[in-house]
C-alpha cells in the first residue's frame, strides 16, 4: 500500500502596512492584506475588483511604497508600487498614508484623472457615491494646471437600459471584464489608442444581454449610469433597503432605493469596498430582470434598512434606525404647555437693560414676544 504524502500548508507570511502588522496568506496582494486591516491603512482602488478577474494595475490610485521587501531581503523597492498587484512577501513593510511619497504621487494621480474628467457633479447622476469624488475630495487640488480643451466623445447609444458618457470614463475596464466574464457574448470593449481610446460597441450595436447591467454597478464614475433613474432623484434622497426574490436566473438578493414607497432603482448588494457582496463563495451579480423590471415593493420581500456607513451621504438627512425622543415636560407638567408656565422675556429684564444701551428707537416692546 503506497504511503500518502501529506502537504503542508505553506506559513502564512507576516506585513506590516502603516506600523501594523497582519498575517495573510502567500500570494495575496498588499491591497488585500490592507483590507483585512481596514480603515484609512486601505490604499483606494478605482480599478481593482476583486471579483473580476484580470483587473487592477490601470488607474495607479492604490501606489504604496515598500520600505523593506522581506525579512530575506530587507532593502526596500526603489519606486513606489501598485498594492492591486504587488503580492506580500514574509516580513514585508509597507508604507500608505504614513508616507508622503505616496500622498504626493496619489495627488498627482488625481490630478491626472481629472483632466479630462468634466466636473459635472450638480447634474451626474452618480453624485453622491462616485469613487472620483471621494478621491478628489481627499487628494485632489482646488484647481488644475491643464490649459488644453477636455477630450469629448460624440454620444453614443448602446441599448436601452445603460447610457454611456465616454466623456467621464477614466479607463478602469470593469466593465468590459463584467461583459466578458459574466455574460455569454461581449459586444463592447476599448476602441482606439491614447488620448482617442473609449469605451463603446462595435458600429453601435445595442447591449442586451441578461446581465448587462452589472456593468452600471462596477463603474466607479458617471459613465455608465441607469437610464430608468437618470434624473428622477439624488440617492441622498432615498431610502435603501436589503430586499431578495425567488429569481431563477440570479442570486435574487438586491437593495432597493425607495422614495416613499416607490422603488426609483434596484441595485445588487454592495460590501465595504463598495463590490458586489459574494454568497456562498459567488459574486451576488443580479439580472436585467431583477433590475429593471421589478420596480414594485410587492415584487420583493423586505429584509430590512441597507447598512449604510454613517459617514456616506447617503445617510444623511435619514438616518436609519432613528427614533425621535419623546416629549416628556408637558407629562411632567400635567399636560400644560411649557410657554405658558414662565415668559422669559417678561420675567427678566436681561433683554430691557441691554436694549436701553442701544442707538436708535430699538425698545424691548418691540422684541417681546407676543401670546398666541
């Protein structure tokens, strides 16, 4: 009987990003062990997804510096690095918000991207949860230093659910690995190079696969926006809400963005990365049906508020779980309204002594309040 030859496990490889240290496993990348950190240790990512294979290394948001590339080798890397694609190494530090070489190459980046990008925040529809925006608004400049005309793309259709504003895109590929990945046949993709590359179909062929709205999910700007929410409301007006259906061609688990009790949009479930939440090991990537279809509360059963980070702005002005305090003075008082108990204009004379001092006619008889 031939002996079986266990393998073992390989040791999980100890980083340090920002002065703490983590342990992970071999080949995951320093952006994926700066999430298992969390907070501001985590580099931002315009491109990377996890979920969609081949992605990152493009948008060059997520540069960190090594001071020292492993215990074995100590010597850190001469230029800064993408953490998207840069795997770990066992003792590997690794630098972020604590070096300035990466907030002054950060800044430049954003710079860069937004030279072309139009600043049409008041009228994008992605206002309010557009990655670019947070980006600009933490390592941005208040002006930019591009004398030249803004690249414009002519508009273009591509079906009848998705509009494109190539004039927004940043180049991230998300969507064209969602076509490819996801759906049966990719129809669009980069066209063109340099400052001509775009996104778009080929002789404008329309999108309609079942799936193709996952690429409005991925697009972390306002290019690829939805057409049945297109300026029907900001999302810090709406209300999202975990909803889930019997779907036989999806995972049926969305978030619903209700104004009332009307639904103004359905969206698939998003983590604290803002990517598409996985259920049992698989991306939760909804279908066209769920999506665009389905806009009646009665089509979904209600789970419950949509956990939403408290410094977004999408929690502003709703915060959920909120419950007003109760009244109590007019319990204690017997039911008596509290004006009538005590006029504090009347009772002091605060407000008489400091009007006398004034110039002019001011009298404190114009200033009393007057009972209802």
């Amino acid at each position: 009987m031939a002996e079986e030859i266990k393998k073992e496990a390989p040791a999980n490889f100890k980083v340090t990003i920002d002065n703490i240290t983590v342990e992970v496993a071999p080949g995951t990348t320093i952006l994926n062990a700066a999430r298992q950190i969390g907070g501001d240790v985590t580099p931002p990512a315009m491109c990377y997804y996890s979920k969609l294979k081949d992605s990152g290394g493009k948008c060059r948001t997520c540069l960190v510096e090594v001071a020292a590339g492993s215990t074995a080798d100590p010597r850190p890397m001469p230029k800064l690095v993408a953490s998207c694609r840069t795997t770990v190494m066992d003792g590997m530090v690794v630098k972020n918000i604590t070096s300035e070489r990466v907030l002054d190459a950060r800044k430049g980046v954003v710079e860069f991207l937004l030279i072309n990008h139009p600043l049409d925040c008041p009228i994008c529809d992605q206002a309010g949860e557009c990655y670019l925006q947070d980006l600009s608004y933490e390592h941005g400049t208040e002006g930019s230093r591009y004398e030249f005309k803004k690249r414009v793309f002519v508009k273009e259709d591509i079906g009848p659910y998705i509009q494109l504003h190539m004039t927004r895109c940043i180049l991230c590929y998300r969507c064209v690995f969602v076509a490819d990945q996801i759906t049966d046949n990719r129809i669009h993709g980069v066209l063109d190079r340099g400052d001509h590359a775009e996104i778009s179909t080929h002789i404008s062929k329309a999108i309609d696969n079942d799936f193709s709205g996952n690429m409005i999910d991925v697009c972390p700007v306002g290019a690829l926006t939805d057409k049945t929410f297109r300026f029907k409301n900001r999302v810090w007006f709406t209300k999202p809400v975990d909803a889930h259906r019997d779907c036989d061609k999806c995972c049926g688990k969305v978030t619903l963005w209700q104004r009332g009790n009307d639904v103004m949009r359905v969206t698939s479930r998003k983590d604290e990365w803002g990517e598409v939440q996985s259920y049992d090991g698989k991306p939760g990537w909804i279908c066209n049906t769920c999506r665009f279809d389905k806009k009646k509360t009665s089509d979904w059963i209600i789970e419950g508020p949509t956990n939403i980070n408290r410094h977004s702005v999408i929690s502003q002005g709703h915060y959920l779980g909120l419950k007003m305090p109760k009244e109590t003075l007019p319990e204690v008082m017997g039911g008596r309204n509290p004006k009538l108990l005590m006029d504090i204009n009347k009772v002091s004379e605060v407000n008489s002594v400091e009007l006398a001092s004034l110039p002019g006619p001011a009298t404190s008889k114009n200033f009393e309040k007057k009972e209802h």
